[in-house]
C-alpha cells in the first residue's frame, strides 16, 4: 500500500450526496459524510498515519492492480492478478433516489475471486472528524459499530472480523467463482442498525445500481465521436450533485496540491456560482434537463436570498444554499506528500468576483429556454440583479482564478458583466417583462468600448488579463463562446496566436504566468485542464480544426485509467489538484460538442 499513491490513481463512486476515492490499490483513502462537505471519516490521501482508510486487497507482493467502471454506471472494478490467480473488489453507493437529505450513506464492497485462490485482507481504519474525534469500537463476529461523537459507523462483513485497537482487520480465501463482500454505512449515532449482510443481497444492489446509472444516461443525445469520454464526464458530473438542492460541487476532495509540497491547496467541496452556472449549457447539450433546471432553481433562490443586501451573491456556498464557509487549517494533518497547509473552508467566498454575474444570467437565461416564461418573482430578482450589477460593474475585483494579490480591472470580469447585460436585455424583451433598458443597454456598451480600448495591450497585440497590463490570460478564450467577439475577428485571432506563444505548452494551456502577473501565492501550478478544453473550443470557433482536433486528442492522454481529470497536469503529466474536477469534466463536454459541430460541418453532414 503506498503511503500517498498518485491523484490519478483513483475512481469515484457516490450516492448523489456524498462521494468516495478508491484507490487502484484498493483503498479508500477520501470519504466525508453525511455530505460532500462533511468532515471526513477516511482521509489518508491527506495523511496517511492520522486521516483513516478502508482498504481490501490481496496481501501477494506480486499483485498487478486495474480499475475500470462496469460500461455506463459508477460501479468501479478493481482486479488484482497474481500468481495466485485473479481477484476483484467492486465499489458502490446505491444512489439516493428520494432527493431528501440523509445522515445514512452505505459503502458497498463486494469481493470476488475469478481464477484462482485469492487471500484478501480488510483494515477498516475509520478516523472521525478530520481525524480530530476519537471513536470506540463495538466488535461482533461478523459486524463492528465505530461509535463517533455525532456519528456511527456500521462495519459488516461476509467473513470474520477481529480488533485491532479501536479497528478492524479481518482475512477471507475465496476460490473462483466464490464471493463476499464488506458494508460500510454511516449513520447519526444510535441510527438504526443495517439489516444483516447477504451475498445475495449484495448482488441484488449492485444490479439496481448499473440499472440505475444505465437507466439515467440513456437522456444522453449525444451522438458525437467521443461518446465513452463525454459519457464518462457526465456521469461524473452528476457524481458531483448533490441530489437534495441539485446544487454541483467543484470537486469531491479538499486539499490536494497544485503544486506537490506547495501551499495551493484549497477545500473544492462547495457550489462555486461560476462552476454551477457553466454545467447547465453542457447539461442542456447533452439531454439532461432535469439537471440542469434543478441548478437554475438552486441559483436563482440564492438571489431571492440576498434580496437587499449589499451584493446580490457571493462567489460560492455550501451545497445546501448556506453562505458560511470559514476557512481554517488542519494543523495536524501533513498533506498529500508534505503539502501544507490543508485547508477546510475557503476564505474566497469574502472575494468580489463580478464575472459571476455573466455567467448567473447566461444559466437562468438557458433555464427559460426550457420554462419558456419566468415568474414575475423571479424576473424582479434577475432585474434587481442588472440594476444593482449597472452601478458597480467597474470596480477592480479579484477575477475567475480568485488571486489572492490584490484587487485589478480583470478583463474577464468585465467581458462576463457585458454578457449579464446582454442576457438581461434578451430577456426582458423575449418575455416582454419591465426593465430599466436604457440603463442596461447603456453599461453593456459602455463595458463593450471600455474593454476594446483597455482590455488590449498593443505590446502584446492581444487582449491581456488586465487593464494597464501585458500578462495574457486564458479565461479569455471564453470570450466568443460568449459572443463577445467574432471567432475569426483579426483581434480575436491574434489573441489566440499570442496565447498559442505564451501560454501554451505542448498542446496543454496554463492559466497565466504567476511570475509576470503575482497572485499573492507562493509556488507555481500545472497547467489548467479546464483551459485546455476551452482552447479545443476557441480553435474549432476560428476554424483551426486541425489544431482543434489535435489538442483535443492529446488532452485524452491525461485523463486517467478510468476517464476521470483532475484540476491539473503537471510537468511530467501527472494530474495536480482537487479530483475529479467538475470545471475540467464540464469544458470537456463544451469542448466536445463544438468540435463535432465544426466537424460536421466541415464535412457536409
């Protein structure tokens, strides 16, 4: 067992309101509950000794490890082949199909043995509250009960179990077409017991389960020439929502590095506005409309929410709409491979990020397209909105990438403001409901010129990342995505040339230069997959279809043995950051579905 084995060398499984890693090793090194931002119970990926692990595997030193998804469902597979013969360990969370937020979560692990005899080994090492809370254990043969303050955790399994301190371990030989399997389920404390464990039973759910992820993908219209990996993204995508609010969180993880020993390590278990708002339209594309209809109404409650408050919405929230997210360090735990500090919480909620409001509008405007009409509650809110965003649009602002240097006029800030008035006043006369036109029509052109005359360095013959500056950014490549400049406007492409010199590297794209341009963080970073994606989208828009193609192909090569990306790829093409990120899978399918049409297109189809 590696004490901190690669970010890449997990699959994701979930029940729709939490989410656990599991290693290719067979270990579950990252598990919170009850929810996605719950204080976690297995956390080795951010302390080996003191977060806690499941693992269950083959002792043999010779073992080769493989992981794959059984097709069109998040039932991971595990096999293990050695000498001895060929084993596997498949994990699942039957998926919440009552959208009612619960305290009961259940970790499936069924094992199995396919040639051979295999001897697999179980260590349940549960560790409360961020390893923060002690437990007692309550042993039985086949069952324990690891007794938390706040919280139990059931331990059952298809074989006997033995103590080891306050933990488990336990052994089973299984010869071919012999299984068994390990239940794991958490609960308030003095929850209800599970019912017993069968093997039966255990088969049972992980058919409804398939049936369940089967049942759901087949919405998907997606009839483009990467099916597998767009596919794969959108199942993760819905991986990463919770049910209840169908509200998305950035990434199921906290805490992992951007940079291996660096201190950029950031808690992505929340609902960024940005994030969340840029899943509808991929949602929207592929079929999905109740997805994407469950966030619009999770946004605009949030802006019914901040009815009188100074400003309309902060840059993120906990899954549930609660505005509180203090940041604060886990002094105790070292972090993946040394990287410090960890981080639960994120003081960015306190940021002003006015790109939000782009991106807000674009997603409500998208929702309407399937309403078709809007409450006159709900229009006084997007109004209120506009009215508020007309007096304060030009305020330097700490942007998309959430700098921690100081407060600039970011360009893609002001190039998203536009877009939230150009959105609004489509609205207002596609429904024909009241609006200060005037006032919107008159900012919307005001930050049109503004930007074409500052957001342009003559240096760099290209738009740049903020005003007075020459640093080139790459959430400009959004900029005719969101129609604010032609694809093949001589500027735009110029823009792009200078970002093909500057910023990208080996087909892969880095968000900016730190060095040119400080963000008040130590270190450097990877290059940013989310950009790269949004790279694949700009070229096919100029027609570079070649290029487009290309880049899109190589990015494949960094996804992981199960389809699955993190925040970023490294220099030697290890993926860095929060994992699986929705950000990374979302652009992806935005990537995918522009090129095909481009392809398509070129093609006469």
């Amino acid at each position: 067992m590696d004490r901190y084995p690669p970010i890449a060398e997990h699959g994701l499984v979930g029940d729709l309101q939490t989410a656990a890693l599991v290693s290719s090793q067979g270990v579950v090194d990252w598990f919170a509950a009850p929810r996605f931002d719950s204080p976690s119970i297995f956390a080795a990926l951010l302390d080996h000794d003191d977060g806690g692990y499941m693992r269950l595997a083959p002792e043999h030193p010779d073992a080769v490890c493989k992981q794959l998804y059984y097709p069109d469902t998040a039932i991971l597979v595990t096999r293990f082949m050695s000498p001895d013969g060929v084993g596997e360990v498949v994990d699942f969370m039957p998926p919440d199909r009552t959208r009612t937020a619960t305290d009961r979560h259940t970790l499936i692990r069924v094992v199995r043995t396919v040639r051979g005899t295999i001897d697999f080994t179980l260590e349940c090492r549960p560790r409360f509250d961020y390893g923060r809370a002690e437990h007692q254990l309550e042993l039985g043969e086949n069952t324990g009960v690891f007794r938390s303050p706040g919280m139990d955790a059931h331990l059952q399994a298809s074989f006997p179990l033995e103590r080891d301190g306050q933990d488990v371990r336990g052994r089973v030989t299984l010869s071919a077409g012999e299984s068994g399997g390990v239940v794991f389920t958490v609960c308030a404390s003095g929850g209800e017991a599970p019912a017993p464990l069968t093997v039966d039973g255990l088969t049972a759910q992980d058919y409804e389960t398939a049936r369940f992820w089967q049942g759901w993908l087949r919405q998907s219209r997606y009839r483009g020439r990467w099916p597998e990996l767009v596919h794969r993204s959108v199942i993760t995508l819905k991986l990463l929502t919770y049910a209840p609010t169908g509200a998305l969180v950035a990434a199921a993880t906290m805490g992992l590095p951007e940079q291996v020993g660096g201190e950029r390590n950031w808690d992505y278990r929340f609902t960024w506005v940005r994030d969340g708002a840029l899943s509808v339209r991929a949602m929207l594309d592929l079929g999905f409309v109740e997805e994407a209809t469950a966030f619009v109404h999770w946004l605009v409650d949030r802006l019914h929410e901040r009815e009188g408050k100074e400003e309309p919405l902060q840059t993120m929230y906990r899954i549930d709409g609660n505005p509180h997210l203090p940041e604060e360090t886990l002094e105790h735990f070292e972090g993946y491979r040394g990287s410090s500090p960890v981080r639960i919480g994120n003081g960015a909620v306190d940021q002003l990020q006015l790109d939000i409001y782009g991106e807000a509008l674009t997603a409500v405007s998208q929702g309407l397209e399937i309403a078709q009409q809007t409450t006159y509650r709900g229009w006084k809110a997007l109004a209120r909105t506009l009215d508020w965003l007309a007096g304060h649009w030009d305020r330097p602002d700490e942007g998309i990438w959430e700098t921690r240097g100081g407060r600039q006029d970011f360009t893609y800030s002001r190039v998203m403001c536009w877009v939230a008035f150009d959105q609004g006043l489509s609205l207002a006369e596609r429904f024909r409901r009241p609006a200060d036109v005037e006032k919107w029509r008159s900012a919307r052109d005001a930050i049109f010129e503004q930007v074409m005359e500052r957001g342009w360095s003559e240096q760099e013959g290209a738009f740049v990342q903020h005003y007075g500056g020459d640093v080139l950014d790459a959430s400009l490549l959004l900029m005719p995505r969101v129609q604010f400049i032609a694809p093949r406007d001589p500027s735009w492409l110029a823009t792009l040339d200078a970002m093909d010199r500057k910023l990208v590297s080996d087909s892969l794209v880095y968000r900016y230069d730190p060095a040119a341009s400080p963000d008040g963080l130590r270190g450097s970073e990877g290059t940013f997959s989310l950009c790269t994606f949004l790279y694949v989208d700009a070229l096919a828009r100029a027609g570079r279809l070649p290029q487009a193609r290309y880049t899109f192909e190589k990015m494949q090569t960094h996804a992981n043995h199960v389809g699955l990306f993190a925040e970023e790829i490294g220099p030697s093409g290890e993926q860095l950051g929060n994992f699986p990120q929705a950000f990374t899978h979302l652009s992806l399918i935005m990537a995918a579905t522009t090129l095909d049409k481009a392809l398509d297109a070129e093609s006469g189809r």
